[in-house]
C-alpha cells in the first residue's frame, strides 16, 4: 500500500465503520475523518442559529456559508479528531440527542450533500485518511484505494449504539433506539442525491457475526493485496 493512500469506509448508522476506522487511522497514523460529523456541524449551526432545519432553502445556504475544518485531534479528551465551524471548536457540542433527531433531515438536501462533499474531498484528497460516511466511495472519494462497505442488522446496530448509551449513564430505550435506526436507514436509502449504497468497487462486509478485532484483521488482510495503491 502507497504511504499516502485514501480509504473509504461506507455503511448505515452503527455498523462498526467508526470503529473500525479509528482503529485503521491508528494503525496506519492517518488522519481518522467521520464524515458524519460535517453533517452534525451543519444541524448544529442550525440548531444555534434558530433556524429551521426543514427550510431547505435556509439549511442549504447555511452549508454554503460556513467554513468546516477536521484535523488531528489537539487534545487528549478521547476525540477522534477536532471539528472546526469557522474557526470554533464543536467537537463534542454536535454529539446531542437534539442533534441525532435532526441530522438525517439535513444530509437529504442536495445542496448540502454537494457543499459538504467538497469540504470532505478538499480534505481527503490530501491522502493519509481513513474517511467514513456513507457516500465517500460513491461520491466522495471515488478514487480511493481502498473501499469497504460495512453492514450488520438493524437490531444489532440498535444494541450496540444502546449499550454505548447506558455506558455513558445516558437513559434510553432499545425501542427508541431502533426506530431511529430504522427511520435513518429509510432517509439515507431513499434520498434522491448520493443515498446509502456500496461503491461498485467496493468489498462488502457483514459484521454481524463477527468481533471488532476480527473486523479489523480482515481489513488489515484487504490493504495488503497488491492492488492496493
């Protein structure tokens, strides 16, 4: 694999591809970029501003107007990454059930997914990143060497983010968990510009039988095929 490669992890909310990547980035020393996160920026700046997120025209001029910068993380508080607004650190701020409820309604708008898709290739083209999202090897970064989709069932994704929660001393239903699974994975798949899909190139992996450490040696096993850069 070339030093400065591109890798592009794609699948539904909570299939492992967050994990994984961080794991990959770790491995490797690249940069670890959720691409999901530019999307929660956008909410959240919403959110702030008092703007109504089902105003497309508003949202979509909002994405257009604001600067979003991820970059190596700067301090040592368990973040992936910083996520910069115009120069303002929301790292942890867009992480809140207010905006979960609204993120999905967000990233269907076209022009959004079209300013955010290049904030993330301006980034990513610069290789040495394990981006994750779920059009980065579709749309995104089409070009990257490596493209991996990942998948797991609707309820094993709804208990994994349920046990995440309940380890944070968060109170939250399996239910509510799982309907938001449900309606997110409905939003993402349908959308008219860039849904939820694997890249034709991409390998596609199914983690609901398997560990994280068992995840992450397959993808180990898949950036040392010598096709890879």
């Amino acid at each position: 694999m070339r030093a400065d490669a591109i890798i592009a992890i794609d699948g539904p909310a909570s299939s492992g591809k967050t994990t994984l990547g961080r794991k990959l980035a770790g491995h490797l020393g690249y940069l670890f970029f959720d691409s999901g996160v530019m999307y929660r920026a956008v909410a959240y700046a919403a959110l702030q501003r008092q703007i109504n997120v089902h105003d497309e025209a508003a949202i979509s001029r909002l994405a257009e107007s604001i600067r979003i910068d991820v970059a190596a993380p700067s301090r040592k508080d368990g973040r992936d990454h910083d996520l910069l607004v115009d120069g303002q650190d929301v790292t942890w701020e867009v992480f809140t059930p207010e905006v979960d409820r609204c993120v999905s309604i967000v990233a269907a708008y076209p022009a959004v997914r079209a300013a955010l898709s290049a904030q993330q290739r301006r980034i990513g083209r610069g290789g040495r990143v394990v981006m994750v999202g779920r059009d980065i090897g579709t749309v995104v970064l089409p070009e990257a060497d490596l493209k991996i989709y990942l998948d797991a069932a609707a309820e094993e994704r709804a208990g994994r983010r349920y046990r995440e929660r309940l380890a944070r001393g968060e109170s939250i239903g399996y239910d509510d968990i799982l309907e938001t699974i449900l309606n997110r994975d409905a939003i993402d798949s349908s959308r008219e510009v860039a849904p939820l899909m694997p890249a034709a190139d991409a390998i596609l992996l199914n983690s609901d039988e398997l560990s994280v450490e068992e995840v992450f040696a397959i993808a180990i096993r898949l950036l040392e095929r010598p096709e890879i850069g």
